[in-house]
C-alpha cells in the first residue's frame, strides 16, 4: 500500500470526534532537529534527514544528532484538524524502544510556543510495521511534529499525520491520562538549569479536556536536595496572576513538585490532608498532574501554591519600603526556621543558634529597618521560652507564640513521621500581633517511613522530632513547647483527642483518603514509572525498593495505622476512658467520672468550655450531652461563672 497515498474511506469513531471520510495522509515541509552519520558520528545534512521519516521507505529513518529534545515534523502550510497519526521504530536492535513515551504535538506557531500535546506511544514498535493511533483534539494545526523521548535521539523510520483542513476549536483537546496535563513550551526550548535564571515560557494547562489557563510565564528550577535528582522540580511564575484549576488563591508563583524519592508520588497530599483535617489555617493548594516540557513527557507531578504572603495563601499584607515605623513596620513577615538557610541572600541566625530565612519581605526589597525589626521580633520569642535570658523578658512564650498552630503542626508532622520538621518551618509574624504562628506545612518526600535514617518511624516510641534533623537549636524550642510545659502537654492531649474523634485522624478514614489519590493517579503513574523506571531501586533516602508502585501506595496505607496507633499511647489518649460532658441545669460545676456537671443554672443557660489556649472546644445549653473531653485543664464559662476543672 502506498501510505502517502492513502485515504480515509469511513468515518472512524474518536472517542469524542470523529475523523471525516475525507481526512487524507498529509503532507508537507519536513522539519527537524539536527541529523546525525551514524557512520561518523557527525551531524550532517545528507543522511537520517527529516525527509527520510516521510519517504514511505521503512528502511530509511530520521535520526537527530543529540540525544533528548529533538524532533521532526511536517509544516502543513495551512491549519488542519489531526485526526490520526501513524509511527514507525527505526529498523536495529533499539529501534522498537525508542518510541515509548514519544509525543506527538501539533502548534501555530513555528517556534512551537503554543504547542499542545496529540498523542503519546505508550508500547514498543514492532520494525517494519505502521502503527497508528486516533486523535481526540479539535484544534486545527500547521506545524505537527514529533519529539523523541529522552536520551533516544529521536529514532524513527516514518511518520504519518491524517485530518482536514481547518482552524479547528477548543472544544476537546488531549490529555495524557485523566488528571490534568502541564504543558510548559520554553523560548529556544530551552529547559531551567538553576534557581536564578528564569526562562521565559507559555504554560497550557488542560483539564477535563478544555484549556484552563494559557498564559505567558517564566519557568525555572526550585528546591534543594530536590534538584539533584534527574526528576527536576520547577517553579512557574506568570506574568499576571492566574486562579489555577479552581485554587484558593490567585497568584503568579506556582510550583510543580517532583517527588523523585517518593514512589508512592502521594506523600505530600497525603500530609496536605492531614493538615487541613487538623485545621491549620492554610494547607497549600495542591492537584496531581502530568507535566510535558517542549514536547518530552516529563512525568506526575504535583501543581501547588508557592507558599507566600498572599491572599488565599499565607494570610497578611506583603510589606513596602513605606512600612518603617510603627504598627506598619510590625508586619506581615514571612519567615522560614531554614536548615538551608546560609545558602539564601536574606536569612540571619538567633541568638541561641536558629537559622531563619526572610522569605518576605523580598531579600531584594528588605530595608536595614525591617530586617532589624524581625530579626528582634524572633529573639524575643525564642528568648521568652527560656525565661528572658537574653532581653529579661518574663512575660513567657505565650505572649509571642501562636500554640494553636505551633501545636497543630507538630502533631501533622507526627502523624506523618517527617523527619524534616524541624529542617524547615515556615512561620508568619503578622501586623500588629507580636505571637509568631506556624503558617504552612511543607516537603514530605522522607515521610512516611521513607528515610533510611530512620527505619520503621510508624512504631517509634516518642515524638520522632526528638531524634530528628534540626535546623540549629530549634530542637530545644520544641522541648520547651512539648516536654517541659506541663500546660501544653495537656493542652497536645486535648487536641489530639479532638483529632481522633472529631477531625477524622483515624487509621481507617485516612486509608479511604490513600486509596482514592491512588485511583486518580493510577493511569499517570504508569507513564511516571515508565520515564523514571525506579520501583526496583532506592534513591535518595530510600531504605527499601518494594518494586512496585501498589506495593509502596499499601506499605504508606500499613504505616498510617502503625503510626496512629503508636502516637495514641505516646500522647496518652484511650478512647474507652472518655466520656460526653454533661451539663445539668444547677449553680455548681464539677466533674464525675470524666463528666462535667452542674448544679443551680437556669434551665436554657449557656456554657461554653475552653482550652488553656482560649480555643472553644465545646458549648451548648445547661442539660444537653455535648462533645468529649479528653484529659486535660479547662475553663467552663456557664452563665457568669467561670470555673477552672480538671479531667483526668
């Protein structure tokens, strides 16, 4: 059969369009990237050209001369609707290989800015034979091309593109699996090689089939220890500020985290949900997606906020170079306790040996004043959980710390047995409020039992912060919350029975969470392990290579029921000695048998009873059963009588 020839003569069924009775094998200009002599070794321009990949002849091939990012395809001269595209391996020995995880792409315009993805191989080729694929994207194309997977220089014997004329819609366009696809196309495809070099790009994002946002950007690096691995995470920054697939916050500043040494690639939104179960509050935005860089498949990914100062992110106003005195100069400070943090431009180390990051105000805006300002604001916080040592400050760590949030994350972090909590905390001063809180959680790729530094961390018999890696001295701050304040050890009791019994911190309810990020991500992380065929070795802080990806997603569901289990005894809490609090219509309260009682209250009267913290944890009228109360210290407002109690 002749294929340059050839011509649809039935409709064939897409899914969701249809290729038309019409919808010829097309041709056009070849293009590609540099060709390469096999027999040399050299580029060159007379053999493995573009036009050998549509000659018809399966024993000719195109091959580029570099090893990743290439391509070749075909200028149509005029929009078409791409209906179906054909493939061919090179005929030898690696041919059949290097196609899986080819894409197919179709643009208007020649520097494939605006490409968006048709296909992706996903099998080996067989030599010899034309294998072909419908397309399910109602755009209309010029330039179509195909681009090599990685490290496989672009093999391909031949290549056919089917459709019809016309610009098309944007009424159904390709996704790679059915969690959203990245589409990131760079300037001179150019990939982020550091943290400081922003490369200007146009991000595509597609979800249920349709554009949710095109927008011209930058992409570069992020991270850390993160960028060391061949998985590279980005951060993407668009020109003008974006909702992105339905986020709280509108912003310019997005991250796509690539959890390498995660195979389980659920870490983080596992922790995420921890922490809004706990009611922090803010948990970082977060979506699984698929990302393609300049047409090479680049794996699962997670698409979440950048954590800053903003609204539907850190709350508070981001600070100017007019805020220098007063209330004004008080705050917002966003600031990170940083294990990293003599590596950054604005940062400074306390007086007892914690480095901090000013992530906000800018390190390239930060006046003397205000870095002055926070750098103080900080000392005395830490100073007041060691009785004033330093300022002969005697007012106490309350008076400068948020303990609903700084409670509420270290119970997130060890439930999830991260190993890094205290390498990196990011915290928020606000304006006019000298308490310092937790503000987000962040980076989970080592919990979860996933640090070889700490083997079987579910069953550790005691906070795994205080065997942990610190930044500094933080580690003795924690003691001081934790350990040696009788009131918050009472007061990380309550809340952890708060957890168990109303906040949904269950071994059984977490596992439902597990089970249905893994049915979302099923068919992605095929396509992952496949770019990044890792399941059978460790890297990064592995301590176990399990071999599959459903066997590391049911270690991560075991864990969670060990952990949970382990910080019930650790913490003290036994579900068969609480009771319900009642309270009787009388004048007096006491407690009987777990149980708030009280006499000589008018029948209707409200009470309401709280932490030591000043948190409501449970209310109603005089007579009613309410909420369960763990042991711990409590003051019951009823009426006009305040009352401190004990529950034991």
């Amino acid at each position: 059969m002749n294929f340059r020839l050839l011509t649809l003569s039935t409709v064939i069924c897409t899914g969701f369009g249809f290729a038309f009775a019409d919808d010829a094998l097309l041709s056009g200009t070849p293009f590609g990237s540099q060709s390469v002599d096999y027999s040399t070794g050299l580029p060159t321009t007379s053999v493995n050209t573009p036009a050998e990949a549509f000659d018809g002849d399966l024993s000719t091939c195109f091959a580029s001369y570099d090893r990743s990012r290439t391509y070749v395809g075909l200028d149509l001269g005029e929009p078409h609707v791409i209906t179906r595209v054909g493939w061919s391996p090179r005929n030898d020995y690696y041919g059949p290989g290097r196609v899986v995880l080819g894409v197919f792409q179709g643009a208007n315009s020649p520097d494939f800015m605006d490409a968006v993805p048709l296909y992706i191989i996903t099998e080996a080729g067989v030599i010899g034979t034309m294998h072909h694929a419908n397309v399910d994207c109602s755009r209309g194309f010029r330039y179509v091309r195909y681009v090599g997977p990685a490290d496989a220089r672009c093999n391909i014997a031949e290549l056919e593109f089917y459709g019809h004329p016309g610009a098309g819609d944007d009424s159904h366009l390709y996704q790679f699996t059915n969690i959203p696809t990245v589409v990131i196309n760079t300037k001179d495809a150019q990939e982020p090689f550091d943290k400081e070099t922003n490369i200007d790009s146009n991000i595509i994002i597609l979800n249920d089939n349709t554009v949710d946002i095109e927008a011209i950007a930058t992409t570069r690096e992020r991270g850390n220890a993160s960028r060391q691995f061949p998985k590279k995470p980005w951060r993407i920054k668009f020109d003008k500020k974006q909702n992105v697939l339905g986020s709280p916050a509108k912003a310019k500043k997005w991250c796509l985290i690539n959890n390498y040494g995660d195979k389980t690639l659920m870490r983080n939104a596992i922790a995420f949900e921890v922490s809004r179960r706990m009611q922090m509050p803010y948990t970082p935005f977060l979506r699984m997606v698929d990302v393609v860089m300049n047409g090479e498949y680049k794996g699962t990914y997670q698409l979440t906020d950048q954590v800053e100062l903003n609204d539907g992110r850190i709350e508070g106003k981001e600070m100017s170079d007019k805020d220098i005195e007063g209330d004004a100069l008080t705050g917002a400070y966003h600031l990170e306790i940083d294990g990293y943090a003599d590596q950054e431009t604005s940062w400074f180390m306390s007086r007892r040996g914690i480095p901090v990051t000013i992530k906000s105000p800018d390190e390239d805006e930060i006046l003397p004043v205000q870095h002055d300002y926070i750098e103080k604001a900080f000392n005395s916080m830490e100073s007041s959980a060691f009785g004033g040592f330093f300022t002969n400050e005697k007012r106490g760590y309350r008076n400068y710390v948020d303990t609903y949030t700084w409670q509420r994350h270290m119970l997130i972090e060890e439930i999830v047995a991260n190993p890094d909590q205290l390498w990196s905390i990011h915290l928020v001063k606000p304006r006019g409020d000298e308490h310092i809180a937790v503000a987000s959680v962040w980076d989970f790729d080592i919990a979860l039992d996933n640090d070889i530094r700490h083997v079987d961390s579910g069953h550790y018999p005691g906070y795994l912060w205080t065997v942990s890696t610190s930044a500094g001295t933080v580690r003795d701050l924690y003691y001081r919350f934790f350990i040696d304040d009788p009131s918050g050890v009472e007061e990380v009791k309550a809340l952890w029975t708060n957890a168990r019994e109303e906040y949904g911190i269950t071994p059984e309810s977490i596992q439902e969470y597990i089970d249905s990020v893994a049915d979302n991500i099923r068919e992605s992380q095929r396509l992952n392990f496949m770019r990044w065929p890792i399941l059978d070795r460790m890297v990064h802080n592995n301590w176990q290579a399990l071999g599959s990806w459903e066997a590391e997603v049911n270690y991560v569901r075991d864990f969670i029921e060990a952990r949970i289990n382990t910080l019930d005894k650790v913490i003290g809490y036994d579900p068969s000695s609480v009771s319900a609090i009642t309270v009787a219509t009388g004048g007096k309260v006491c407690v009987v048998n777990g149980s708030i009682v009280t006499e000589g209250f008018a029948q209707g009267t409200r009470y309401s009873v709280y932490d030591l913290s000043g948190k409501t944890v449970a209310e109603g009228e005089c007579g009613e059963v309410s909420a369960k109360l763990a042991p711990g210290l409590y003051i019951v407002k009823a009426g006009n009588t305040n009352i401190k109690i004990s529950v034991k």
